[in-house]
C-alpha cells in the first residue's frame, strides 16, 4: 500500500471513529435521560429483571453498533490496509 493510499485510509478511519464516538456518546446520554429512572426502579424492585434487561441493552447496542459502523465503512469505502474484501463494496 502506497504512502497516499494510507493517508487516505487513515483519513476515512479518523472520520468513521469521530462519527462513531457522536454516536456512542449520544447513545449513552439517551439511555440515561429515558431510560435512567426506570433502570434504577427496576434493579432495586428486580434485580433479575435488570440484569436480563440491562445485558439485552448491551447486546442490541453492540448489534446497532456493529451496523451503523459497516454501514457508515461502506458509505466512506473504507478498505483495511490489507485491502481485505470483505469491508470493500
């Protein structure tokens, strides 16, 4: 991989991490505005409840996470510097 093409790679990566970092901080910030109270109630009422709830949280996080971000790698044509084809479109 050329000097140029990893400038270019570097840039998209710097993008698609500043994106992502909005993101997961406007996540957080939604999560504890609408979701902080309840989760609170409901861990001192059923800490059962609030763990199963709370690791559904993570795991749909973490899916919507891993999507937004292939998704936003496509829109920018990211390609790792291994021109790997699977991130390629």
């Amino acid at each position: 991989m050329s000097s140029s093409e990893m400038r270019e790679y570097l840039k998209k990566l710097a993008i698609e991490l500043l994106v992502y970092g909005v993101l997961v901080i406007a996540y957080f910030f939604l999560v504890l505005r609408f979701l902080g109270e309840p989760l609170f109630a409901l861990s001192k009422q059923h800490l059962l409840g609030y763990a199963l709830l709370s690791l559904m949280l993570v795991f749909l996080q973490t899916a919507g996470m891993d999507y937004l971000t292939t998704w936003i790698s496509g829109r920018l044509h990211v390609v790792s510097p291994e021109g790997d084809p699977e991130v390629q479109e």
